[in-house]
C-alpha cells in the first residue's frame, strides 16, 4: 500500500501472485459516508451545506458533500490504523 487510501475494499488475488485490483478501502469508506449524507438529510440540513459550500468557494452542493464523505473516511482509516497499533 504505497497511499493511505487503506488499500483496496474488495481485494482479489490475480492468478497466483498477490495483485490487487479494484476500488481503495478509501473510496469504498467515502461512498458509505456520502450515501449516509445524501439519505439522512433534509430541507435545513441541505440548506445548511449549501451555505457551506458557497462559504468556502465551492459553487456545487455536491462538492462540498463528496469532501465531507472523504474527510469521513480519511478519519475511519485513522482510526483504523490505531486498532492496528
């Protein structure tokens, strides 16, 4: 794992060496977090973002949702690797 990105989600090994292919631990953990965003909230909460977003120069909703899911996951694989410690 040369990134922190945890690795990959859904590892396979390739023939009989140990070759990895597929979506990072990272990425699988940020559209976790971004499906929970999008699910659980409501009119206020996307009014909130929305602000959020424009506040800190981002012109989309969307943005400012997709980094929130990556900080997200970026703190689930600190924490991660604490377990690991």
């Amino acid at each position: 794992m040369s990134t922190r990105d945890g690795g990959p989600a859904f590892p396979v090994p390739v023939k009989t060496t140990l070759v990895f292919q597929g979506m990072a631990l990272r990425d699988y953990f940020a559209m976790a977090a971004l499906n929970g965003l999008y699910a659980n909230s409501n009119d206020a909460f996307l009014l909130v973002c929305a602000e959020e977003a424009k506040k800190n120069g981002h012109t989309r909703q969307s943005t400012y949702f997709a980094l929130e899911a990556y900080e997200a996951a970026d703190a689930m694989l600190a924490e991660r690797e604490k377990e690991a410690a």
